[in-house]
C-alpha cells in the first residue's frame, strides 16, 4: 500500500495515553538466491508487513517501554494494542500532525522487475567463468539478495515522515585447494540501489579478484606471531573503527556501564589529532544511509570524534530521553517487529594529511594489510580479533611477499591512541551488524592508518 495515502488522524486515538507514542508501519519484500556447486540450493521470497506499536513513559530516572505488534494496518487494531498495554484512559486532544514528509531513494532498475531466470543466468555465469579460468577451484559459493522497503512513522509529536528504499547485495565466496591446504576469497557488493548495482560485469570481475586472492595465498607462507607494526591500506575496509570503537560509542552500552573506556569521556582526549570519526547516514547509496532513522529523526553526519577528542555518542530516542537531550538520528530496528536501538549506520575514520604511499615507504619491517575479515569486540574489555583477509610482509618499504592465516588483536582504545598516521585516502566495506538479536545493514570506511604496535596472531617462523 502507499504510506503516504494513509489518514494519520485515524492513528492519533492509538498514540496518546504516555510521555510519547509511535506507530511504525511496514512493508517489505526480499528475494534471496544462493548458488553452490553449480547448482541452485535455495530460493527465499519473504513479504513481511505490520505496524510496531510503541508507548514510553518516564519512571523516575528510568524509561518504561511498552511495545506490541500487528500484522494489520488497522487503526482500530492499534487502538486495541495501546489499550492492552495502558489500560483505557479518558480521552485525549488529538495529535496535532505536521503534514507529510516523504522520502524515496533514487534507482534505475527496480530488481522486481528483472526475471528471475536473469538473476540465476549471473550466478551461473559466475560460477562457469570461475571454474574455466581457475583450475584449483574447490567450491563457489553465491548469494544475492534484494529488498523493498516501505515504512511510515506517526507519532504523538505530529511526525507522519514516510520512506522507501530498494537495496541489493551480492556476495561471492571462492575456496581453493592444493596439496590439501585450502584457502578463501571473498567479495561483496551492495547498496541501496536497484539492478544497476551489478551493470558493466562488475561481479565478474569482483568474482575473478577473490578466486586470484585465494590461489595467491596457497603460495603464501603463514604469518608471523608477534607485536609488530602494521599498515592497514584503505582497501582493508572499515572493519577495524566499526570494532575497536564504533560499538563502543552506541550510548546504550555507556548508560549501561558496559563501555567503560569511554563513560565520562566526553570533551575528553580519546585519539591523536589527526583522527576524526564521524558517522553519516546521509551518503547517497551507501548500504548503511537512511533518510530518516527508525524512530523518525531525519538523519545526520554525527561526528563523535574529531581531532582526537571524543565529541558525541549515538543515541536513539530513549538513551537521549534517560539524559534528558533530542535523539541525533540512530534509532535503528531490523523490522517492526523489534525495538530500535542505537546503531551505527556509515561509520568512518576522516582522511588525514599523510601520504600513503609515503607511509608504506617508511614501515621497516611489518604487515601491509589490504583486506580485513570479519571480527568481533567485547565492549566490556575493549577487546578485539579481526581476522586478516589479506596482506603482505613488507621491510624497508617494499612488499615482500604476500602472508596468510593471520589476525590482529588488541584493546581498542589503546590501538586508537597509538595511530600516528593517517592518509588522505579513504576506502569502504559493507556489512550486516548484528546487535541484540538484531541485523541492520551498515557501511564501515578508513584511510591508510599506521599502527606503531599491535599484535598479530599467526603461526608463521619467527
């Protein structure tokens, strides 16, 4: 249905009886295809659409959430819903609406309309180029996705902001083998775009990059164990701010006290000068940019480190109303059916004012990171393990050769502070954040960063 023809004041009676009342309506279709061993393993095609019902009331120093669920876009029905949850209370003025804000991202190709059979021939085109052109080639493993999403806000302030946004992914994951050691290449494109994000044969040329990647490992002797200095190029993706302090800075986790390296930090310094961190929902047709968060505030860059001084945390609407301050835009939910929370949407280290090619010249000896895994932190502690996708073992300057099976390891905040090199470049990965049961899509990005010391996980010689 179209969000922007419903009557709000039908939903009014439903939003009053508390401190602030929302009704978040969707609707969202997603087809799923996964390609493996030259065949079609599955097919997904999910419609999934209801309204999230939402009541908050202030208790104390305390926020009290009360939250339901319908699969139907019935006024009346959220009416019964809040009535479940507050009891009956006298009536109310009605809300006073705004007037509509309505939001749609811009693409060229709606992938609804491309055939299925279109969409299975380029995994199979894929699959056969790869298997033809890389004979160690042990299996290939392809998913691609699609996702329309429709949703509307109302809520007990006169907000009535609606919002659509078409999003694709592709993912290619090669493994190799020889002489019975395997090794893997990975790939992935994605944003909010339509069909278009996969014109000019660019997943076959991102395919033909993982499997080179991976046979070139097979050559590749193990890494080296120990402390060491390590570049991380741009290519390596954002995986490294998203861990070391992206979930750190989610406010959730500092009221909570389950982020102490940075409770009480604010105005405080946090990082070297040269480092800004900023997170910006606003970039056009990144995987994680949104128009308006899931709790209605029209989204906005949020710097929360600049020059190395810890400047802003990211809160959704509760978080702020436990400080009594507006929300800055990062109430993030995976669907009606969940509770937003504070998210990371594009988060990114500003380029700095080094050269990056001057800044491998000067690593004496160290790992030149290109690709990172995945990884994970535990915010309580701070620490962290990403996994090392690529890179290469570098002395005086110049590449050696490549190394693998590798990782870093590490206390956030430390790592952060020890940067003493930032480039004036800056590369981009993509994701699906998972938080609270939760999965959202985000966007992590970096310059070149010089690390003095970390320490590397490997089982290479000494």
């Amino acid at each position: 249905m179209k969000f922007s023809q419903i009557n709000p004041n039908l939903f009014s009676p439903a939003l009053r009886g508390s401190d602030y009342g929302e009704a978040f309506l969707e609707e969202s279709s997603a087809l799923s295809i996964r390609y493996e061993d030259s065949k079609v393993e599955d097919i997904g095609s999910v419609i999934d659409l209801g309204v999230g019902l939402r009541h908050l009331k202030k208790a104390g120093n305390s926020i009290q959430t009360f939250q339901a669920v319908s699969q139907k876009f019935d006024p009346e029905e959220s009416l019964r819903l809040k009535e479940s949850l507050l009891g009956k209370g006298p009536q109310e003025a009605p809300v006073s609406f705004k007037g509509l804000e309505e939001f749609s991202h811009p693409f060229r190709i709606n992938p609804k309309e491309v055939p299925l059979e279109d969409k299975i021939n380029l995994l199979k085109s894929i699959d056969s180029s790869l298997r033809k052109n890389f004979k160690l080639i042990r299996q290939v493993s392809l998913s691609y996705g699609e996702r329309e999403r429709s949703i509307a806000i109302l809520n007990s302030e006169g907000a009535f902001q609606v919002e659509k946004r078409v999003a694709v992914l592709l993912s290619i994951n090669v493994i190799v083998e020889e002489n019975g050691i395997l090794q893997t290449g990975h790939e992935v494109i994605g944003g909010i775009k339509g069909y278009e994000l996969l014109d000019d044969e660019i997943a076959l040329r991102l395919a033909h990059a993982a499997a080179a990647r991976a046979e070139a490992k097979l050559k590749a002797p193990k890494a080296k164990a120990g402390e060491m200095q390590v570049i991380l190029s741009n290519s390596a993706g954002g995986t490294f701010i998203h861990e070391a302090i992206g979930h750190s800075l989610e406010v959730d986790h500092v009221q909570e006290g389950s982020s102490p390296a940075y409770i009480g930090k604010l105005s405080k310094v946090v990082a070297p000068e040269t480092i800004t961190v900023i997170d910006d929902p606003t970039l056009p047709f990144y995987r994680g940019s949104f128009y308006f968060d899931d709790e209605g505030h029209k989204s906005q860059p949020t710097v929360l480190v600049k020059n190395g001084v810890l400047a802003d945390y990211l809160y959704d609407r509760v978080t702020a109303m436990k400080e009594g301050k507006k929300s800055n835009g990062h109430g993030r939910r995976e669907s009606f059916h969940c509770r937003p929370i504070p998210r990371m949407s594009n988060l990114y280290i500003a380029p700095g004012p080094h050269d990056p090619k001057e800044i491998l010249k000067g690593l004496k000896s160290g790992i030149f990171v290109t690709r990172m895994g995945g990884g994970q932190v535990n915010t309580a502690t701070s620490e962290f393990v990403f996994e090392i996708d690529d890179a290469f073992w570098v002395e005086n300057g110049e590449i050696k050769h490549r190394v693998r099976d590798a990782n870093l390891m590490g206390i956030g905040p430390e790592i952060l502070k020890s940067i003493d090199k930032v480039g004036w470049d800056i590369g981009w990965g993509i994701g699906t954040c998972g938080k609270d049961g939760q999965g959202v899509p985000v966007g992590d990005g970096q310059p070149t960063l010089h690390i003095p010391k970390i320490l590397v996980g490997g089982s290479g010689d000494k």
